[in-house]
C-alpha cells in the first residue's frame, strides 16, 4: 500500500472496538453520503473484520481468460480484500484456497460484490467472508481480474484503495480515508452513550427517560451548522 494512504496502527485498533452500527450512525451524523454495502451479508456468521482496502475488479471473460486469484500475493497483513465482481451471482470468485491463503497471510477479511463458495472448509479455516450469496460454480473462463488497487463499486458505492472497511453479523460499511478520522470520533461517542444507556436500563430506568437523559433521540441525526 502507498504510505500516503496507510492509516497509523492505533486508529485501525480503535475501529476494530467498534461494530457497523456505530459507524453507520456517525456516517449519518456527519451528514455523508451512505456507507453500508446493501446486501453483503456474512457468509459464516460470528466473524468481524477491519482493515484498510485492497481493491479488486473483475470482468468477464472473451477471448481473453486471464487470472482470477493470484492478486492474494500482493495484499498485505491486515488488509481487506474488497472484490467488484459486478454482483454477478452465476460464478463465484472466492473459496476455500483462497480462504486459507489469504488467512495464513494474515489478511483480515473479504467483501464481494458476488457470490463464493465452500463454505464448510470455509467455516472450519474461520475466515471473515461476506458476499451477496453463494453459489458453487467457479469463475475460471467466466471473469478474470483485470485491474487492482484502483476505484471500484460494492452495491453501487464508490470504493478506493485504503478506504476503510468493517464488516460484522449486521453487515458491513466502507468508510473514505478522508473522512476516517472524524467517523471514528463521532462513532466512539456514540459507542460511550449507547453503553450509558445500557448501564441505565439495567439499573431499573425506563427506556424513554434513558434515551432523554442521554440525548439518544439526536444521537444519529445530521445538524446543519448555518
């Protein structure tokens, strides 16, 4: 990865102690545009991950069949594949190789504007993977990767190299590297009052005067500043 785009190790840690909820909400407090990636779902539930991008784009195969996974060599410890694969559901991109070589490699998830498959192996590896489905028919001779480390689009989102990505059971949201240091302010913030508002609840409060107390009601809400 470029440096100009690589985050400090402590900032990636302090994303990594939240969920997309929170992010989601900060994304929404700060008035941008919308970070979730609509309909990625975890392929093996109980699994999270966080890292900077690794773009990937796919096309389908002419004339031209060229490779499909051996970009894995350049991804690094700690990263997350991001797969534009146009959300294509009659081929997969991603298995249990892949799995297992992008684990030992330290690589921290995948996220697929398509389908993958061997989710077995894949759940026995323990591998954080999240598509939009799953299908068993390989993507040999039917896509190829035809560029890396450049723009590409997860359910009709812009993702760039380095951007942030999380993804959890509830789905999962990139978050642009301009605007990864205050999303994680704001979605700490709110991280710390939605705990307050557990720890009330638990005490005996009632759900409504939790939230008034703890201002929950503009806790997402984007204020314009005039």
């Amino acid at each position: 990865m470029d440096d100009k785009l690589r985050l400090a190790p402590e900032v990636l840690d302090r994303f990594r102690r939240l969920d997309t909820t929170c992010v989601s909400d900060a994304n929404d407090k700060l008035g941008l545009p919308a970070c979730g990636l609509y309909r990625i779902r975890p392929a093996v539930p109980g699994h999270c991950c966080c890292g900077q991008a690794f773009t990937v784009h796919y096309v389908p195969c002419g004339s031209v069949k060229g490779t499909v996974g051996d970009f894995l060599d350049d991804v690094e410890p700690g990263q997350v594949v991001v797969i534009d694969n146009g959300g294509r559901d009659y081929c997969t991109v991603w298995g249990d190789i892949m799995s297992l070589d992008a684990s030992l490699k330290g690589i921290s998830g995948t996220i697929i504007d398509g389908v993958c498959r061997d989710l077995p192996a894949i759940e026995r590896i323990g591998y954080p993977i999240y598509s939009k489905g799953v299908y068993m028919v390989t993507g040999k001779d039917r896509v190829y990767v035809d560029a890396v480390e450049c723009p590409i689009a997860v359910s009709g989102l812009q993702i760039n190299p380095g951007d942030v990505m999380m993804a959890d059971d509830s789905g999962a949201v990139r978050i642009p590297l301009e605007h990864a240091m205050e999303v994680l302010e704001i979605a700490e913030g709110i991280a710390s009052t939605e705990a307050w508002i557990e720890s009330l609840v638990r005490e005996g409060v009632p759900l409504k005067e939790a939230r008034r107390r703890t201002g929950y009601h503009k806790l997402q809400t984007h204020e314009e500043h005039t």
